[in-house]
C-alpha cells in the first residue's frame, strides 16, 4: 500500500539574486499578453517552455541551478528582464481610463462570477469559449483600471484533455493539476493558516480554502474543497472537474461558487458593492447577499431582495432553452431547507424564486433566479439580446417583446493576448501607438489603408507559414500517439501547403455548430480544395462534450475524411483544443469558418479574433457576425433565415449550397487573383476594410467600458442612493414595492377617449384615459399612450408610447383622468392602447415580471 506523507512541504528552486524578478513576473499573469514578456520566459528554455504548456511556474520547477546561475551572469538575458520588469512596474503604476474618466467612482467594487475562466493554457480551469471571455473580461479590466475581481472554482483536474481513438472517436482523460505549478497563492490569515469558507450541505458544513491568481491588476479568487477538513470523499472531490459528475454535483458547484464565493470574498475584507453574474451559474449569491443584507441591518428577506437586487447583474449567454441550468425541486429540498428557513421562506415561496414551468412539469431555473434577484441583465450580441427577450418574455406577462428587459451588451476579446506579434510590429509602424490603449477609438484604426498591401501580406504569410508548420508538428505527435503506422506519421510533415488558402473551423462541436455541413458533397468538395491551380485546405480543431454522442460522432466523420488519399493532405484536425492551438489558428488562417444553426449561436468569439489577424470571416449570419458583416468585410451563409426543425434537413442542404458557391464564385477567386507582383490585392483591401470597421467594436475594452457605463456604475449609484448614509429611503422603496405588490389587481384603465376615428396626416390627436389605481397614487405609476401600426392580425406590431400626463382626479376616490397628444406623419391603419406600468426613482426598469395593466 502507498505510504502516507506525515507532513508535506514544497521544493522552491533557488533564484539568484539578480533574478529576483522573475518570481513577482512568473505569478502575476500579465505576462501572457505581453510579447516581450513571454519572449523573456521562454528565452530560459525554449523547448521546455513549449513542452510545459508556456507554463513559467513549472519552468521554475525543472530547470537546473545551473542554468539559473548561467542567466544571472547573462547580459543580454539580464538587460531583457530589466526591460520587461520595467514595462511591468510601469503597467502597475499608470493612469487608467476608468480612474481618468470616471475619478469620482473611486469606491466602486465590482465581484465577476465565473465557472471558467480562459486565461493562459498553463491555467487549466477553462473549457471554452465561456471561459475565454472571462479571462479576457479580467485582462481588459486589468488595463482599463476597473476596481474588479473575479470569483471561480479551482478544479484538481480541470476541463479533460481531449486524444482520438484509431476510430477517430473522442476520448477523454483528466490529468491532475499540481497546484504548487499553477500560479496560485494560497491566502492565509495572520498566523499563517489558510484561509477557510464554509457552505450548507445536506447535514454537515462544506469547507473551502482560497486560492488567488493575480491577472494584472485584478485578483481571481478561487475556491478548492480538496481538503482534509471535509470529511467525506464527494465533497474533497467536488471541484474535481470543470462541468462533471452529476446534478447533484453540479447544484453544488453551484452553491460553493455563489454563496461560497460571497462568503470568500467576506473573509478577505473584499465585499463587492456590485455582483456580476457570468451565466446562471453563480446565481445563489444573490441569496446569500440578501442573508447577509438581513442579518446586519434586522430586515426581512423581501426587504433585503429589493435592496440587494439593485446591484446585481447577470449576463446569459443561452439562445436555446435545453441550455438553460435548472433543478429538480427534489435537490432543491435537499440542500436548501434550512437555508430558506432562515431566510424566514416557506418551500413555495423560496421555490417561486426559480421557478418555471416546463409543460406538465416544474423545475427551479437559475436564470430565472438571477433575472428576479438583478437589476441588470443582457445577452452578449444584439441578436442574442432579442432571442434572450423572446426566450424570456413568459416571465413578463403583458410586456411587448421589444420591451422585455434583457439588454446586449456585444462580446469582445482581448486584442494583445490574440493579436501576432508580427502584426502588432506593423500596426505599431503605421498606425497612430493609442491603438494598444484606446482600440475602442475608430479613429486609431484609420490609418490601416496607409499600410503598405506588401508589408501586411508578407506579414499574414508568415503566421499562416507558422501555423502550417506548428500543425504538422502537432499531427506528428498526436498521431504517435494514437499508434498510427508509421507512412502516416512520415505524411504528418507533407499535410497542407504553406501557400494556399487556408480555413480555419475550431469551437466546441455542439450539434447545432454543424461541423459537417461543408461535407454534404463531398466529390464537390474534393474538387474546390484538389484544384491543383487554386487549392484550398481546412483545419479543425475542437472538443464535444463527455456526454454529446452527436458531437463526438462529427468528429469523427471529420476525422475519417481527413484519412482518404483524396483529403489527407488538405484536411487535418488537431486534437486537444486550447487557448495554444486557438492562438495559432486565429492569427494563421485566411478564413475563419463557422456554421451554427441561426439563431443559435449566442455570441461566438472566436471569428473575432482574426479581424486583428488579417483574417476575413465567413460565417452563417449568427451571433456578433449578425450585427458585424457587411459585403466588404467577409462574407455571409444565407441572409438570416431561421427553419423550424421539421425543415432542418432541408436548411442543411441550402446552406451548404450555399457555401460552395461561395467558395468557388467569391472566395477562392478573390485570393487568388494576384497582380504582377503576385499579390492578390482585392484580398488584402479586404483584410483592411475588416480591421478598420471590426477592430474598433469587437474587442472586450469597449465591452468593458460598457459594462461598466451601463450597468456597475448606475447600479452602484442606485444602491448608494438605497442605503447611505442610512437605510431609510432603501426601506422606504422596498415598502413601496410591498404596497406596489399588494395594491396592483386593483389597478385598472376604465376608460379610453378617443375624439375622433379618422384622422388625417399631420392633424393632433388628444387621447384620454381614466384610471383606477386604489391604493396607489399618481406618483406611484406611469400612465402610457401606446401607438402603432396594425399588425394582419389585428395587433398593434412594435409600438411606440409617450407618458400620459396627470389631468386630476376623476370623482371616484383612487380614479384619475390622464391625456396625451399624438400626431401621425404616415397614413395607413394605426391602433392605440393605453397601459400603466409602476414608477419609483429606484426602480431599475418599469417593466417588471406581472405588473402591468392595459386598456
């Protein structure tokens, strides 16, 4: 049997003293999005460096004394590490937009909860593009300044690591992280002992210690429950896996996340003013935020909910309701009975928080709980943000569609962790330097048309060279791997051609991203990519889920293509998907591919990161490429149409139709239409129109800036206002909403005065309505004159409304009259109503869940 440490303790490598840097470099992650920084690390060991995941902590860990003495005595190396601490004590010190820009917030603190977070692949505790975002939302935050730190789980294992059978069907392995290699810092108190959270489990208490990763300026705190002080397996074993187990694991990954991370963020005298839900997941904070609300000031919970919810927000990145988290009420019994009782709830009113019905069934819905419990929420592309407004108009009975309040605020990514470092070197040549710190400015991306179309070909050659050249390298490998025979590991060194067009298609292989859609025809596609003058070669790479048998099945119809003597040499698929193969494909791709079924696709991010690249995107119009394309930025699959799925099948071979005409009639075309000087210049003025129009809008300072304008900002002023320098006017709105609550059935509009029923173009109407509102006054609603064109059904389509205005009482007691004047500039048939909604100053938005009357 294995023998049991009595005590355990860590082996530090012994860092010469003029390296003393490197240390404080290797810990805060701010040197993975800055080039000179990562040229330092893997200056030390170049092949390590690669071989250890670009991980400089492991790098520390194996390279000899010896080679640490070498590089003390090194000048050149010395002189690097200088320039690069320099530019790091620098970045540390600088004024930041938000501090120039917004100097009177000073005492904003936002907390942004994550499941995942992206930041560097020697940081395993991120599956896709979810996580990605995050890490890219603390790195943006990080150098815009925004006082933000984020909340998440440590996972021992983390996402899995993705090889391919003989088959080419997926398999999954979980490699164990060492924490003592991962840039974490255990937080302790004074004497030294960690850090300790606790969280409700049935019968017994869950115990959590706390890990910080420092991106910058921003700290990331972690929560890790392997630990001797939980007694039971399953609970040690709980942040395992990124996304595994059960649904009673998850629903307590869940639990530790929201109520946990509150709780961690308390303990390190770090209470966050604003709480920023990334997806559902981290939804239980909301509660525990009312507990604590309640318990400092002797509230109830119903007070607390009103207060507390002015200062959270939740972004949903979900178009399809099958991707929505929920719970069955029996978990719900199980883990939050005593919870809800000591929030003074009985079963039903705790459940009625979350819950939605799904046909002859219930389940308890953690986006339903964070759109209850938030004053903010929005979707992550405008289109997304209109399918977040159909998906969730149930829980706004009466409300027009248009009017459901889930805003967009669009995705983004972070421009110096994707862009090359060959083409930040040409932009930093041609373009005004504010491109690196105001990308958000369009006017710093004007100049791109003065960039020589030489230089930026030959630059976009050469990553799409290194990309060619890292691809053969890793099908070597993973073909080794999997036992391949040995003409097909000697074939991985002749696999693409470093000249022709290339496309890139890598994401998660979801069923609705239809991964084969370009392999319908496929003696049409042998064609278009075996065309000896204009060939044309694709890359895939991407995970499917553990349990998506649908996804693993495209893979591996993708993977026994790529065999064929006629595709092998221009399809590869590239196993294992991280931020490392992303970073090749986004900045060495000519095209970036991507066909989800509209309007599935939420955001995708991925396309956005070769706009910085000089990659053209060519996608189904979904997500950010709805709002992003124009004819002379890329190219679009359809003009926006949505199928029911009775004719999914037949949408398929539309759209792939449409695809191939694309490609042989636009696409390849216009790449290989080159001038005497074999450049092909139609091409390259599209490289410059997409980096012009897309550069300024897709990148996550702008969506920083937003967040942080829209919604961090207002709502901490609003929460401010609710409860300093006292309590009372927070009191006084939550007992208003209670009287708001108890008195609307008895509000009613009684009576609609029209003047006249023809009217001509230009002429005024004056429009009056008496309403009942009892209990209520005046001042407690707003009365609407809403107006519009008449649908064929009879309905008013998407409408517009002005305020009534307060003419006086009506005789009744609690009656009053209102009008409004209205003119119409167009003729044709146009409908009116009338409709009262609430109106408080601390009310977020007018339009909440079942309170609304209309004529």
């Amino acid at each position: 049997m294995p023998a049991r440490p009595v005590r355990t303790f860590t082996v530090l490598p012994s860092i010469p003293e003029r390296l003393s840097a490197l240390p404080d470099l290797a810990y805060n992650l701010w040197w993975c999005w800055h080039a000179d920084a990562v040229a330092l690390f893997r200056r030390i060991d170049p092949a390590l460096f690669d071989q250890l995941d670009h991980s400089p902590i492991r790098l520390g860990y194996v390279i000899s004394q010896k080679r640490l003495e070498e590089l003390a005595q090194d000048h050149d190396f010395l002189a690097h590490l200088d320039r690069v601490n320099a530019a790091f004590t620098a970045y540390k010190q600088a004024k930041t937009w938000f501090a120039e820009t917004h100097p009177d917030a000073a005492g904003l603190k936002v907390a942004y909860f994550s499941m995942e977070f992206g930041i560097h692949e020697s940081v395993p505790v991120y599956s896709g593009g979810l996580g990605v975002l995050a890490g890219d939302h603390l790195k943006s935050a990080s150098d815009l300044g925004v006082p933000l730190v984020g909340v998440g789980l440590l996972y021992q294992e983390g996402y899995f690591r993705q090889y391919l059978n003989a088959d080419g069907y997926q398999q999954e392995s979980y490699p164990i992280n060492d924490y003592s290699n991962l840039p974490v810092e255990l937080q302790k108190d004074k004497d030294g002992k960690p850090l300790m959270i606790n969280v409700p489990m049935p019968g017994r208490q869950l115990f959590a210690q706390i890990w910080k990763v420092q991106v910058g300026r921003v700290p990331l705190f972690l929560l890790d429950t392997n630990i001797s002080d939980n007694k039971l397996e399953e609970d040690r074993n709980l942040t395992d896996r990124l996304y595994g187990g059960d649904r009673r694991t998850r629903i307590r990954q869940e639990i530790l996340v929201g109520i946990g991370g509150i709780r961690a963020l308390d303990l390190l005298d770090l209470r966050p003013k604003i709480c920023h839900m990334n997806e559902g997941h981290a939804a239980f904070l909301a509660l525990e935020r009312a507990s604590q609300f309640m318990s400092e000031n002797d509230v109830t919970f119903w007070q607390a909910k009103e207060i507390t919810a002015c200062s959270n927000i939740f972004t949903t990145h979900t178009p399809v309701p099958a991707g929505l988290e929920r719970f069955g009420f029996d978990l719900i019994d199980e883990h939050f009975t005593d919870y809800y009782r000591s929030l003074g709830l009985n079963r039903n009113e705790f459940i009625d928080l979350g819950r939605e019905h799904m046909g002859d069934y219930e389940l308890f819905s953690m986006p339903v709980l964070a759109l209850k419990m938030s004053a903010k929420a929005n979707g992550v592309a405008k289109l997304h943000g209109v399918v977040s407004r159909r998906l969730w108009q149930w829980m706004y009975p009466g409300v027009p569609e248009q009017e459901v309040p889930v805003s967009a605020v669009t995705n983004g990514v972070h421009i110096e962790t994707w862009i090359s470092n060959e083409m930040a070197e040409l932009f930093d040549r041609y373009l005004n330097p504010r491109w690196r710190d105001e990308e958000w400015d369009g006017s710093v991306w004007q100049d791109v048309d003065s960039i020589p179309d030489t230089e930026l070909w030959r630059t976009h050659e050469r990553r799409r060279e290194r990309l060619i050249a890292f691809t053969r390298a890793r099908l070597r490998s993973q073909l080794i791997r999997r036992g391949a025979p040995q003409h097909e590991v000697e074939g991985a060194d002749e696999v693409l051609d470093p000249d022709a067009l290339t496309i890139g298609f890598a994401r998660r292989f979801a069923t609705y991203k239809r991964a084969t859609l370009f392999m319908r025809d496929v003696e049409r596609l042998k064609a278009i990519l075996n065309n000896a003058e204009r060939p044309v070669q694709f890359i895939f790479a991407g995970k499917a889920h553990p349990h998506d048998t649908g996804g693993k099945e495209l893979i591996r119809q993708i993977i026994n293509l790529a065999r064929t003597e006629d595709f092998r040499h221009r399809m590869v698929f590239l196993e294992d998907y991280d931020i490392q193969v992303a970073r090749y494909l986004v900045r060495g791709v000519d095209v970036w591919l991507n066909t989800p079924r509209r309007p599935k696709e939420a955001s995708g991010t991925s396309g956005m990161k070769v706009i910085y690249n000089g990659g053209l995107n060519f996608s189904v119009l979904d997500g950010w490429w709805d709002e992003a394309y124009t004819p002379s930025v890329g190219w679009a699959i359809g003009s926006g149409e949505e199928y029911p799925e009775y004719e999914w099948d037949h949408q398929d071979f539309v759209e792939s139709e449409a695809l191939y005409n694309i490609l042989e009639h636009d696409i390849i075309p216009l790449y290989y239409d080159r001038s005497r000087d074999n450049l092909p210049r139609g091409w390259v003025q599209r490289m410059k129109n997409s980096i012009r129009t897309l550069a300024p809008v897709f990148n996550t300072d702008r969506m920083v800036q937003e967040y942080t304008e829209q919604t961090y900002m207002p709502c901490d002023e609003l929460q401010t206002r609710l409860t300093t320098p006292t309590l009372e006017k927070g009191l006084q709105y939550a007992a208003w909403r209670g009287k708001l609550n108890e008195a609307w059935n008895s509000v009613a509009v009684q009576k609609v005065e029209v003047p006249q029923e023809t009217l001509k173009v230009g002429a005024d109407m004056d429009v009056k309505a008496i309403v009942r509102l009892g209990q209520l006054k005046p001042d407690d609603v707003t009365v609407q004159l809403y107006f519009g064109q008449l649908t064929t059904r009879g309905d008013i389509g998407s409408g517009s409304a002005v305020n009534m205005e307060l003419i006086g009482p009506n005789g009744a007691e609690g009656t009053y009259t209102f009008h409004a004047n209205i003119n119409y500039d167009t003729s044709g048939e146009r409908g009116i109503s009338v409709r009262v909604l609430p109106h408080h100053e601390s009310l977020p938005t007018p339009f909440q869940p079942g309170i609304i009357r209309w004529a």
